[in-house]
C-alpha cells in the first residue's frame, strides 16, 4: 500500500488544522471508481470515513442500463466497497427532492426552449446543500467528492479552481458552488489524471476499478431526452411550425422538446440549404433555423450568478467590467471575455464570439484558459444577442396547418 507520504502527493494538502485521526470526512460514494477512491485515500490516510450513497430515482428501472449512477447496481458497488474498506455507509432516500429540485426543473426548462444542465442543478440543490447538510448532522468535519475539481484557501478565502486533468475538468458543473461552502468541501482528485486513478483503484483491489464512466444524464435513458420529458408532462410534444429566420415557412415539428440551439441534424427539411436551429420560442411553439452563421453570438446575458471573485460584481453605479475567460458549454475551452455588470445584470461580452450559445446553458468564468484556472463564477444564459436579427414572427392565422 502506499505511504502516508505517497498518499499525501496524490491527494495533495487537505488544509485541515488536526491530525487524520481526529477528523470525520463523509465520502459521497456514486458507486463509481472516483468517489470509491477518494473513501479508500481517506481511509488509509487515517481519517474516520463515513460514506454515503444517494438514491436519486427509481433504482429498478436501472439496475441494469450502463451509464446510469445513484441508482441500482451503484447502489450495490457502493454499499460493497464501504464493506470492503469497513467503513459506515449510509443509503439515502432523496427520490422525492430530486424529482421535485432536478427533474421538474429539467422538464420546465426544455418546455421554456431552452437546453438546461440538469447536473448542475443536483449539484446545487442536492450534493452540495441537502447532502452538505447531512454531513454536518454526522458531525462531520468536511464532504469529500470524486468530482475532478480543486478548492483551497487563498489570500481572500476559499478558492474554486479547474482540475490539473483538463479533459476530466469538472469546475463548469459546479460553478453553483457557495463561497461559503467552499471550506467544508474537499475534492481528493482534483491534481490526479483518469488513468492515475484507475491504476490507484487497482493497487486497492476496487472492484469497480474498470467500471465505465457515467454517460448522459443519469434519468434520462440512452440520452433519449424528449421520451422522458414526455412521460414526466404528458402533452409536452405539441405539433408546431418551423420557421426560417427570413420569414418562410419550412415545414412542420413534432415538438419543441425535440430541438436545442445549434442542432443540424434530424429537422427534418429537405431544403437543400445547410440549416440549423437558431432559436427556439416557446412562447408562438416555434423552431426558428437559418445558416450557421446566423448563431454567431458575442454578448450573452445572464441571470441568477454565482460570483466568486474577490472584488465586487456590482462595484458602482456606473458598472464593472473584468476581462476573464468563458466557457460556454462543458465541452469547450474557456475563451476570451469580458465580464460586464451594471445595475444589478450581468452580461458576458465574448472577445471572438461563439457559435450555437444556447438558452438554459452555463456561462462559467476562470481567470485563465489553463487548467489549474481559478473560478471566478457563472451564470445562466437568459438569450443570447446573435449577429443577426430576426425578422417579426409570423402570427397564428399566417401559419399554414401543413
């Protein structure tokens, strides 16, 4: 096994002011072989570890699909690992609040046109607060993740940084993260690649040391999004007219669950024209598509911020404004930016634009384009402002029925 010292290297300086011995870490255990790590780093560092296990939906209906975590078969592997280890694991019933605080909200959002981040949100609401909270009632000293993120303490407090691992880079799904949470949190593998840890989850003998990733989101099913909404707000796939932006009328939907901001494939247009969805109103049911440069966007306006900088978002009456970098989708690179806020709204002005920006995402600021970047915080997209302005919509008695 390795050494205090070994162990000390990976996991780096946890920032806690007494012995291993003396402290109570509570391990979030998903089932997957990140979290089951961290419980087995922390165990044999010598802290008392306790762990816990959310069950999020109906673990029947997934005992079996891959991909699927906080439910079924993770369930299982996680109540084996904390066995293995001999460590207290608790299973918590949270069905009811994630279907209330994640999945309705999920459904709402699409049903408004946009492309929420349902993650996020469980991380918010759930993991981060509800789960926190447990933690604390356990007498615990912090919560411990499997998440690839880094806190520490900074000149000005706790600080949320990217991980050294950029492709594993989890800080865009927790830019909700409270300040003042940041010091009861800890997250063991923020300075440690993928492939260090598979190899660590062997040196231990984890059974789930080869166990696949998470894919998609957790309840929706071979990423089959609009069948779900549908099941959870029957009716939700209401018939309507696709537009183009110039005013012609191109075809017919099935549903504006079905479209995202940005999508080419499956509108179902033979056209000839390469078209994709440029917005998305909920309001008329309407799916507006145009050429691609139609979704060049450079100014994004953002609603309910979490700001973790330093320095006032809303400094004085006549505005802030920051240059950061942005990251508008989990996928991408953080771009260069300008952080703007007068007056209580905050608007992101991007340096170079950005194509297909999307209603319903996440606009998260870091300091840096480099991993290791500090987050500064993030904010949903309201709309974002594109190149092109779209034409008056046509009203209902100017919509052909076919």
């Amino acid at each position: 096994m390795p050494t205090d010292t070994d162990i000390e290297s990976l996991i780096g300086d946890l920032h806690f002011d007494r012995p291993p011995e003396e402290l109570c870490i509570v391990v979030a255990m998903s089932g997957g072989v990140d979290s089951s790590l961290v419980a087995a780093l922390l165990k044999d560092r010598g802290y008392n570890v306790i762990g816990i296990t959310l069950q999020l939906y109906d673990h029947g209906e997934a005992v079996h699909r891959k991909g699927a975590c906080c439910a079924g078969q993770d369930i299982h592997d996680a109540r084996n690992i904390a066995h293995q280890l001999d460590i207290p694991h608790y299973v918590l019933d949270y069905e009811n609040r994630f279907r209330d605080s994640v999945m309705d909200e999920f459904v709402a959002s699409y049903l408004a046109g946009e492309t929420p981040i349902p993650c996020v949100t469980c991380n918010q609401s759930v993991k981060f607060h509800d789960l926190v909270e447990t933690a604390k009632k356990l007498g615990a000293d912090a919560l411990a993740t499997g998440h690839y993120v880094q806190n520490r303490p900074g000149p000005s407090g706790w600080e949320l940084l990217s991980a050294v691992d950029s492709e594993r880079d989890q800080s865009y799904f927790l830019f909700t993260t409270q300040r003042d949470l940041l010091p009861f949190l800890r997250f063991p593998l923020g300075g440690i690649t993928k492939s260090r840890v598979r190899e660590l989850a062997r040196h231990y003998d984890l059974p789930v040391a080869e166990k696949s990733d998470s894919q998609d989101i957790c309840f929706v099913p071979n990423g089959r999004y609009a069948d779900v909404i549908e099941k959870l707000h029957p009716g939700a796939a209401s018939p309507g007219t696709i537009l183009h932006e110039d005013g012609r009328v191109m075809g017919r939907h099935d549903g504006i669950i079905n479209f995202t901001v940005g999508q080419r494939r499956g509108l179902g247009l033979a056209t000839g024209e390469r078209l994709f969805v440029t917005r998305i109103d909920a309001e008329k049911n309407q799916v507006i598509v145009g050429p691609r440069e139609s979704l060049l966007t450079h100014k994004i306006s953002l609603r309910d911020v979490n700001w973790l900088g330093e320095l006032p978002l809303f400094g004085n009456a006549a505005g802030t404004s920051y240059d950061i970098y942005a990251k508008v989708r989990s996928t991408q690179s953080p771009i260069s930016a300008n952080l703007c806020s007068i007056e209580h709204k905050v608007h992101v002005l991007l340096n170079n634009g950005e194509y297909g920006v999307s209603p319903g995402q996440a606009c998260v600021f870091y300091d840096k384009p480099d991993s290791g970047a500090r987050v500064l915080g993030g904010g949903w997209i309201v709309r974002p402002e594109l190149e092109y302005p779209f034409p008056s919509a046509l009203t209902e008695n100017e919509i052909p029925a076919n």
